[in-house]
C-alpha cells in the first residue's frame, strides 16, 4: 500500500483492534497490521472486566460476546495451602455498576469478535501477515507513517498518525525517543497446560503457597496454568528437572498431581519474563504508543487487556474529530499533525497506568513474600491482618483491577 491512510496501527492486539475499530466508526481511514496469519496465540490474557463489558455493550456486541464466554468470576477469591485470605463479591464493590463479574473469554475469540464487525465499515483495514520493520520520516523528522513487510516484500505506508500497539516487543516505540521507566518486577511466570476433566469448574483457580502461586484458567479443552515463582527461577527450575516442576505445582495445587504428567517436556512450559515499564513520554510528532506498548503491565490481576481497551476508547474520543479533519486535507501526507493532539492520550491515561502499576510491584512483592516463608512459617498473615483484609481493603484492589481507575466510555 503505497497510497496511505490516515491511520495506522502497528499491532492486531486488544489496543490496536479496539482502535482501529472505532476510529472507523467515526469515518476515520485505517490500516492495522498484525505480524500473524491469526490470534490463535496461547497465554494472553482472557479476563475481561467490568470496565471493558461497558464498552462492548456500548458498540452492541454484548450478546454475541457472551457467546464466546468460558466461565465467570463474581467474586475475588485468594486461597493459601493454609486456607482462605481474601473472599470479595465484586457486587459489593460497586453496586452502581451494570456489570458485577469478570468474563472469561479466550482473546483471540474477542480478537475475531472485533474484527468481524469493523471489517464492515468501509474506512476500516486489516492486513495479516504484515510485519512493521520501521517507521517512515519526514526531512524535519516526523514519523509519516510506517514500513512493513509482507510476503517477502516491504511495502511504505504513508499515515497522518502511525500508533504502536504491538505490545512492549514493539521496535516503532524506540521512534519516540523516550526515556523507558522500569518499576522492576519481582516474579515471573511459567505457562503451561494440563487436560480438563468432566465436571471441572469453569472459573479460574489460583492458590498461593510455599514455592510459588499456582492460577489456573478453564479454557474449555484444557487448563491454561501459571507458576509465579520469584524472577530469574527458571533457569534453576529447568535444571532440577520435570519431576521436581511437577511436584512443586501439585504441593502448591494438589488437584493437578494426576494431570501434570502431561507435560512430557520443557518445550511445553513458556517462561514469562514479567515487566512492569512505562513510557515517560508516549507520543512524538506523527507517532503515539498505547497500550504495552506505553506501559507494560504485569499479569498481576489481569488489568493488561483492559487498560488497553481504555487507552484505545480514551484515543478515539479525544482525536477523531481531529484525525477526520486532517483526512480531508489534500496534504495531508506533507504536514505533520500538531503534536499537541496525540499528546492528549497520555495526560488522560497516564494516571490510570501509574497507580495500576505501582499496587501490581506492591502485590507482587507480597505475593513472593509468603511464597518465600520457610518450611515452618505461616503462609497466611496473622488474624488481625486477615481481618484487615477482609474489610476495607478488600474493596480496595478490585475497585483497581475489576472496574478500573479512570474508566472509558465511548463518545459518539
């Protein structure tokens, strides 16, 4: 494509999709290019919370979403091997709020969901296959859009705004020449499978003990499981062997023994390098990064996915109107958008980014505080502080991660 458009994406992720998607919706041209032939990846997120049910319910795709929903969540629940910690029924938390559960639904099926509907607008593209490899520059040295390859060929794509969705592998983020902050991260994750059972729960597990947590996630033909243990474990754990990975996650989650036998190799078990970075600054001339890519979360309640619907609704209210003007503009390719218009974003979303990201190195480092406890100590804190737990603060962690900070809803 060499004829340009006014948008384009890089990243066929929740950010990117959910932009293009309502950008078009506004008459706004758009190219959103993922790397892949599909969404069929495992270990992404499929928590979709409250405050992103709204947003799907605003574009009328409600019914067909809950087609493709696994199980739901209606409380937080945090188990130890030595018993309950914390138990919150997310109605108490808002009572306001039309949604008072976390669906669980595998995010290539919401990837597709979204992509089916936006490829009937006109002003709406999808290119698979399409790998960014740069971005395109002016003479004074504004991005202009971007370069990609596609079936072995590199293709220009000229662009009024080029936005970085792709996640924190992205190179175009480089483009804006920020500084990145990194909080630090005390935990990574280790991805694996096991089979389901007839009469498995359909909600997510978890279980927090010596050596680790252990999640689980019902993905209807098999259990997507993590292993949190402490940051940079994995090359110890790999070298103790299976046998020893298995029996750390059944003495954490002992209905799994049976199952883990499954693994038959290291090639099934993904380390997850879990970050928690953000862009000091996320948008230079011509060039806008959201989503991972602004701010890279860590699992740590399954906020990713949807902080990053947030950024793209929060892109779409407050630049459409101006993307749309400049896309009537004949030179549009010979000018560079005023800077102070991407900007937008992130004084509207940096807020919700800082304070998510602070409370997830906060749980973290709890988290691997009680995992660490020696062979005799307590897993579970004291009374006082499990009452203290189970009163306001409580409330507190799901008003974060379940309904969010700053919640989007979209402006027509």
């Amino acid at each position: 494509m060499t004829d340009g458009t006014t948008v384009a994406i890089s990243g066929g992720g929740p950010a990117g999709v959910m932009l293009g998607l309502l950008l078009a919706r506004r008459g706004v041209e758009v190219v959103v290019l993922e790397k892949h032939a599909d969404f069929l990846r495992d270990f992404r997120g499929d928590t979709v919370h409250p405050s992103t049910q709204v947003i799907l319910d605003q574009l009328g795709l409600l019914a067909e979403f809950d087609g493709i929903v696994r199980g739901r969540m209606s409380a937080i629940d945090v188990r130890t091997t030595e018993g309950p910690l914390v138990h919150q029924p997310l109605a108490e938390v808002d009572r306001r709020h039309p949604f008072h559960e976390i669906a669980l639904a595998p995010q290539w099926d919401l990837l597709d969901l979204l992509v089916r509907h936006a490829r009937t607008l006109p002003t709406f593209t999808l290119l698979m296959e399409a790998e960014t490899v740069g971005v395109l520059r002016r003479p004074d040295g504004a991005v202009r859009g971007l370069r990609y390859r596609r079936d072995g060929v590199e293709h220009e794509l000229p662009a009024v705004l080029t936005v970085a969705a792709e996640g924190r592998g992205t190179g175009i983020r480089d483009a804006i020449g920020s500084r990145l902050r990194d909080l630090g991260s005390a935990i990574d994750v280790e991805w694996f499978r096991i089979p389901i059972e007839s009469g498995d729960p359909a909600e997510l597990r978890g279980v927090l003990g010596r050596g680790g947590a252990v999640i689980a996630i019902n993905r209807a033909d098999y259990w997507q499981v993590a292993l949190v243990v402490p940051k940079g474990a994995d090359a110890a754990l790999r070298a103790a062997g299976l046998p020893a990975f298995r029996d750390r996650v059944a003495g954490i989650a002992p209905w799994t023994r049976d199952r883990l036998e499954a693994i038959a190799s290291w090639d099934e078990v993904k380390l997850l390098s879990v970050a928690v970075q953000r862009l000091e600054r996320w948008s230079a001339p011509g060039l806008l990064a959201i989503g991972d890519a602004a701010h890279t979360m860590s699992p740590m309640g399954g906020i990713g996915i949807n902080l990053a619907i947030g950024d793209a609704v929060a892109t779409a209210n407050l630049l459409a109107d101006d993307l749309l003007a400049a896309q009537n503009d004949p030179g549009r390719f010979d000018r560079t958008l005023n800077p102070a218009i991407p900007d937008r974003v992130q004084h509207r979303r940096a807020l919700p980014a800082r304070v998510t990201q602070r409370i997830q190195v906060l749980a973290q480092n709890q988290v691997l505080r009680a995992t660490r406890a020696g062979a005799d100590g307590p897993i579970r804190p004291p009374a006082p502080v499990r009452a203290l737990l189970g009163g306001p603060v409580a409330r507190v962690l799901p008003r974060v991660f379940v309904y969010g900070i700053r919640p989007e809803r979209i402006v027509s």
